[in-house]
C-alpha cells in the first residue's frame, strides 16, 4: 500500500543539493541588485550594503544602509527636488 509522507517539503527543502541552489540563487540576486545600485548611484556605499543571510533552508537579502528604501524607492531632497529611486531590490526580484 501506499503511504504519504506528510514532511516532503522539509525533507526536500534540507537536501545538500536544494540549499546549494538556494544559496547560490541567493547570491545570484544579490549580485544583480549590487550592480543596479552601482549603475545610479555615484559611491558604491548603498551597493555595498546588501548582504545575504543564509538559514537552514532559505537565504534572506536585505541592505544595511539605513537610508536604503529612500535611496531605493526615491524621496525629496532638501531642495524639495524629488530623486528617483535606483529600484535595486526590484532587480533582485526578477
């Protein structure tokens, strides 16, 4: 008879090949929001700031820039000017 194992997905998700892939899909992604960042922005400062955490099973990127969604989505300058956003994490997304 057959049986259905209720815990595929965490057996699949800790296989040594599954979180290879993760990982490297992760650094993959990073990469390319690095290079976004690079392209608009004048100091590599805010391209910088992304960093890839990994977990047991998944991989986290953020940015430790603590302007980064201003620099990232855009905002006003002090001049009341607005300044376009890179749109870096978008990158990452597709």
């Amino acid at each position: 008879m057959a049986q259905v194992n209720n815990d595929i997905e965490s057996y699949l998700a800790h296989l040594p090949t599954v979180r290879r892939e993760i990982r490297a899909l992760a650094q993959e992604r990073a990469a390319r929001m690095r290079a976004v960042a690079t392209t608009r922005m004048d100091t590599c400062e805010f391209a910088r700031s992304f960093k890839v955490d990994n977990g047991s099973t998944d991989a986290v990127i953020y940015s430790d820039d603590p302007n980064a969604l201003s620099k990232n989505y855009g905002h006003t300058a002090p001049n009341g000017r607005f300044v376009e956003g890179v749109h870096a994490f978008e990158a990452g997304i597709s």
